[in-house]
C-alpha cells in the first residue's frame, strides 16, 4: 500500500512539474484572451511642429502628442488569433496673423489679427488577426494585420472674414472629412510577461495609428 501511494505522489508530481513547465514555455495559448491597452507615437503634431514662419504668429501645436487604444485578442490555436484594435488621436494648430485693411473713415490702414485654428481628429476601429512565430518562457512575438473603418474630420476655425485656408493650397475653409474612410494597418510586435498574465507589449506598424505602439500586456 505504501509502495503503490508513493508511486501515485510520484507520478502526480512530474505529471504537475511537466504541465507547469509545458504552459511556462507557451506564454499564449489557444483560449486566452489578451487585452491591450497602449499609447501610439508619432501623432501628426510630430509634422506639424515646424509649421511656423514669419507670417504665422504665437503658433502653437494642438492635441497631445500621442494616441490612445486598446486591442483585444483571442488566441483560436497556440499561433493564430483574432480580435478587435481601436485607437483616437486628435491634432491641430493654431497661429494668428495681421493684415491691414484701409479704413474709408479714418483714411489709414487698420491692423487686424486673425486668428486661425484646425484641429484634426481620428477614430479607427479594426478588425485584427495576428501570427505568432516565436515564444519562449516569457516572449510572445507575432505579425499582425488590421482592416476596418475610420472616421477622420478636419474641423478649420477663423474669425478671418473672407475665410480660405492659406497652407500652400487654396482651399475653402470648410470642414472635411476622410477621403477614404478605411483603417488598414501591418504590424510586428513582441509581448514579455513578467508574470503568467501580466507584461507589456511594443508594436511597430505601418497605417492604423502611430508607427509605435506600446503598453500593457493582460492574460485571461
């Protein structure tokens, strides 16, 4: 009886110490769920910094200098998943210009400023599959692909009273919207959990937000 309660404990113990060392070595897997929430950079406000000149007064840049998103991701088998990313950003600037303008009363030119605003906002929402090709005890690496909707609006505001937009181009100054309102993005990431769910994560893509995402890493 003793002999045969040893050789049970001794088989449940490899048996255990197989299985941990098996799902140690498998960072994702098929059913998990991974949530990530991140921040993206660059935002079009990287372009827009050296947007002054001698004509543009008190320019200043808009919005912050980052993106904000989240993916979520559900693991099919151990190397395929599928699951959702969306992310915001909003841009802008603002400058002030002066001109003149002749005054029949007075008969000298008047100096009025003007002030010019754009802010630019994106909102995409993607569906995303991703292939993972490496794992080891702690790293999860993996392409990804996305495709889905965006709504982007460029939303112009003066007090200039014959109002066109002066950007190299000749434009009524309206608000617009996206040409093409579709969000497609390429991407290679790597995960590193530092505890069975919890890590970080950082992307690196073309389209779909900023060229670099990164945040955390969060397995269910």
């Amino acid at each position: 009886m003793f002999v045969y309660m040893k050789k049970t404990i001794l088989l449940f113990s490899l048996s255990f110490i197989l299985n941990t060392v098996s799902i140690a070595q498998i960072p994702v897997m098929q059913r998990n769920l991974i949530l990530e929430p991140y921040f993206g950079f660059p935002t079009g406000n990287v372009l827009w910094n050296n947007g002054g000149s001698d004509t543009k007064l008190n320019y200043k840049v808009n919005g912050g200098q980052f993106s904000y998103g989240g993916r979520l991701e559900y693991m099919i088998s151990d190397n395929f998943g599928i699951g959702v990313d969306g992310n915001y950003v909003k841009t802008g600037f603002h400058y002030d210009s002066l001109s003149s303008t002749y005054n029949n009363t007075t008969g000298q030119f008047d100096t009025i400023a003007n002030h010019y605003d754009k802010t630019n906002t994106r909102i995409r929402l993607m569906i995303r599959m991703n292939k993972h090709f490496y794992k080891d005890d702690n790293v999860d690496t993996y392409f990804g692909f996305g495709i889905g909707y965006k709504i982007a609006t460029k939303t112009p505001s003066t007090n200039d009273e014959n109002p066109y937009w002066i950007d190299n181009q000749n434009i009524t100054y309206t608000q617009e919207s996206a040409i093409i309102p579709i969000s497609c993005r390429i991407a290679v990431g790597i995960r590193y959990f530092f505890t069975p769910n919890i890590g970080f994560h950082i992307e690196f893509g073309i389209g779909g937000g900023g060229l670099m995402q990164g945040g955390l890493a969060l397995k269910f």
